[in-house]
C-alpha cells in the first residue's frame, strides 16, 4: 500500500512538474522573447498535430524509460531474477534518474519544436533557434528538473527506509552523492540564473523593439519592459524564498530527526534511531549515530549480562577498568554454602524438579550474597563458592560475609516455607567463613578464563563449611574471622578441631 501511495504521488509530482515548466515555455515566448519562436503562419490543424505528436514522442519515451528503470523497484527486489544490489542501487538513484528523464524531454522538445519545427515548416534560423531551444530546455527545463528532482527526492525520503531497514546507504557501490555543499550550490545557480537569464533577455527584445519603434509607441514598449522587471523580480523572489526554504528543509529534516535521536539517547533510551534517508554528508552522519547507538546497546548488554554474574557495583568497577583481573595477593573472606542430604533428595526426586528447586536455591543465596557485596565466584554441583573483598576491596569484608550468611539463613527458612506449603521436603545447607590472604585473578587456559581464588584460606573455609554436619550448626565461622569482626555478633566458641589437612588444630564459632 505505502509502495502504491508513494509511485500515486511521484506520478503526480511529474505531472505537476512539467505543466508547471509548460506554463513557464508560454510566458517565456509570450512576454520576454515572442520573436524567437515566430515564424510564418500555419494552419491551426497543422500546429496541432505538430504539438500532438511531439508531446507523444517526448511522453511515451519518458514513460516507458521510467517504467522499465523502476520496474525491480516495485516488488523491493523479490520477483525471481532481481538482483537485490541492483534494487538497493535503482532506490538511492530514483530522484536522479526520474530528474535525467525530464531534463532528456525537455532537451527532445527544444529540439522538436526550436529546430525541427522551424525546418519543416521553412523558417529556420541558427540565432532564432539558439534562442528557443535556450528558453525551451534551459529555461522551462533547468527549473523544471530542479523542481522535481526536490520534490521527489524529499517524498521518496519516506520510502527509502524500507530498502535499507539497517540503514547502510554508503554500502551501496556506483551510486550518485549529492553533497550537501552541492545542493546548496546548484540552488544558489538556479536562483541567480534564471532570473538575470530572463531580464537580459526582456531587455534585450525591449531594446530591439525600440529600435525601430515610433516614437508614439516607445514609451508603452518602455513601460511594458519595467511592468514585465518588476513582476520577475517579485516571482524570482517568491520562488527564491519558497525553493530555498523547500531545499533547507531537505538538510534541517534529517537533522532535526537525529536531534531526537540523540535527546531519547541522552535520556537512556537505547533502542532509537534515526532513519538514514540520504547518502550525502547527513547521511553519513546518521549512519555513524545509528553505529554509535548499536555500540551502547551491546555495550549495555555485556553490562547487563555480567551483572549477573558479579553484583553492580563490582560490575561498575571493572568496566570502569578501576579493577585489574590480572591477579593479586589481598585479604579476602570467603564462604562457602553446601547443601545437605543432596544425593538422597536427586534420588528420589524427578530431574526437571531437582534442577528447577536447586536453580530456585542458588537464586535465593546468590541474591543474599549480592546483597551484601559479594562475588559468587563459582556453583559446584549444590555447593556455592562466594568471596568478600575481591575484586573490589572492602574492609569489613568478614562483616558482610557474616551477615550475607545470615541472610541466607533467612531466604531459606522463608523459601522452605513455601516448599512444605506445596507439599516438598525442607532443604537444609552448611555454610562455612573463612578469613585470610588469597591470590585473585583470571586463571585459565589461552581460550577461556574464570575469576577464581588460590590459596589455603580457600580450603580451610570449604573444610570448615563440612565442619557443620560434626557440630549440628548451619553458620561456622574461623577465628580469623572472628577477629574482624570486633564483637558485632554473638558467637559460641566451639572445642578445637583439626582438618584435613591441616597440623595445628583450629578454633571455629557457631552464630546464633
């Protein structure tokens, strides 16, 4: 329907186009140069079908040059044998092509009737022939192709977008680029031209008619001259003002559009965009805005995928290239959570239930951790590996570890509280806090990478974490630990115990 609409008024421009330039030819030849197209007189019939067939020549060849140029434009290049390069090139050409037709007609009509017409019908003349095919094409046509060229290039501006969805006119090899500088250029010709083109002429047809004028019959040859100046002074204006304003918008159009653009980009709305509807400078422009805005899309989509795997702030930090990843030697607390009586529960549970409960589980304690500043560093199998004060240092990193636990201990008791209500069996887990100095960093192959911590403080806090089956408790945490901590919660020293390997023995506390 719009692919309708829009050759309905492409159509319609080119008629209004050429009887505007028609108009032109009569006034031209009736009032500035009359002689140049005089000659003996014909038989009224004769004219006519003189002017029936040269219009029909002049139509029909533009016509079918314009129909057959424009025909892989209808279907967008979807017909069988349509090359969809060629489409994509005919799009961007349209304006320029249609503009070459018309000014082709009226270069056929200036020589149909500025010099065929006089030589059949015997009064042919080099000068007087210069001067009608001067008024004919270089007159009525220059204007007339400069005003459909503008016309349609601004209507086919809104359905050029639907040949280049992404917007990529530049990819489009063999194409012709008006720049912006041009188009200001050949307006500025156009609009200085004409006019002075029309008043020499008016001044000289005055000048020779007073030649051999009475001298009762100067006078209102003189005054016709200065009735005739003023009224193509006051038109050359109007269509100054009406063709410069047609031609600024053409330039402020795509400006103003990306100045939207760029305003919903400035308020965070990544999705826009701005349609690119010239290959010129502007359009240029706006395909790089477009490639800018595509950029902070998938930037603020790595943003948001590794913000889940890392909490925002930690996510800010490293993108703001604040953190290095390349490793380093820091005090850290880490924590390690594991679920109990995992293996009867996947026994006697169906897979897809084990996997959506235990994916529910790691979302809740990862939430808590999060919550808190910390870094799920890893899920091994139901067991969550999670680090305090890496990579963005902290220094109550054992105090938020304590409390991301004990939040954890609050997410399940009000998640298996929504399990027993239908009908599943509570989980219980272990968790166990460590304190000490770890190297943290990207460890990994030349192909992929993981933010994993090394060191002993890492197999003490899962060590410790097992520990909580022996003592009957869920929270465990080290005295080293402990010592950060300075009393902010009510601990229960447990008796001394050695773990695996480990010489000396180890002091541990329950949190009530």
């Amino acid at each position: 329907m719009e692919a309708y609409a829009a050759r309905g008024k492409l159509v319609k421009t080119l008629l209004l186009g050429n009887l505007l330039g028609a108009l032109l030819t009569w006034f031209y030849f009736t009032f500035i140069d009359y002689s140049a197209t005089a000659g003996p007189a014909q038989t009224l019939g004769l004219d006519v079908l003189y002017f029936i067939v040269g219009f029909s020549l002049i139509s029909g060849v533009g016509v079918a040059w314009g129909i057959r140029w424009a025909r892989p434009l209808r279907d967008r290049g979807t017909a069988a044998g349509v090359d969809p390069a060629v489409v994509r090139r005919r799009a961007i050409l349209l304006p320029f092509v249609y503009t070459a037709i018309t000014l082709c007609g009226w270069v056929l009509a200036g020589i149909i009737w500025g010099v065929l017409q006089p030589i059949l019908f015997g009064f042919f003349s080099p000068a007087r022939s210069l001067r009608a095919m001067f008024g004919i094409t270089g007159i009525a046509g220059t204007v007339t192709a400069a005003f459909i060229f503008f016309s349609i290039e601004h209507q086919w501006r809104r359905v050029l977008p639907a040949f280049f969805p992404a917007g990529d006119l530049s990819a489009v090899p063999g194409v012709l680029r008006l720049r912006v500088r041009t188009r200001l250029l050949v307006i500025f010709l156009i609009l200085s031209v004409v006019p002075l083109s029309l008043l020499g002429v008016l001044s000289y047809t005055r000048a020779s008619a007073l030649l051999g004028a009475a001298p009762a019959v100067a006078p209102r040859i003189v005054e016709n001259m200065l009735m005739f100046i003023v009224f193509i002074v006051a038109v050359g204006t109007l269509t100054a003002i009406g063709l410069s304003g047609f031609v600024a918008s053409s330039v402020a159009g795509p400006l103003h559009g990306l100045q939207g653009a760029m305003r919903a980009v400035e308020q965070g709305h990544l999705d826009a965009s701005c349609a690119v509807v010239t290959n010129d400078e502007l359009g240029a422009v706006t395909e790089g805005f477009n490639r800018m805005v595509q950029g902070l899309r998938e930037r603020e989509f790595l943003k948001e995928t590794f913000g889940k795997y890392v909490s925002p702030e930690i996510r800010d930090e490293i993108l703001a290239g604040r953190i290095s990843l390349e490793g380093q030697a820091q005090e850290v607390t880490i924590l390690f959570a594991d679920l109990r009586d995992f293996t009867p529960w996947v026994e006697g549970t169906a897979p897809r239930e084990v996997v959506h409960d235990l994916n529910a589980y790691f979302t809740e304690m990862d939430g808590a951790i999060r919550e808190h500043r910390g870094l799920v560093v890893q899920f091994i199998g139901d067991e969550i590996e999670a680090v305090f004060g890496a990579p963005v240092t902290y220094a109550a990193h054992a105090e938020m570890a304590v409390r991301a636990a004990l939040e954890m201990r609050g997410r399940l008791a009000a998640w298996n509280a929504e399990r027993t209500r239908a009908g599943k069996s509570p989980l219980r887990h272990g968790i166990g806090i460590h304190t000490g100095r770890v190297l943290a960093g990207n460890i990994g192959s030349s192909e992929r990478h993981a933010y994993a911590l090394v060191g002993d403080p890492v197999n003490l806090a899962s060590r410790i974490q097992g520990l909580t089956k022996e003592f009957g408790s869920d929270i465990l945490v080290s005295g080293d630990t402990r010592r950060h901590l300075n009393g902010a919660f009510q601990l229960e020293e447990l008796p001394l115990v050695r773990v695996k390997g480990k010489s000396l023995e180890v002091s541990v506390y329950r949190i009530a």
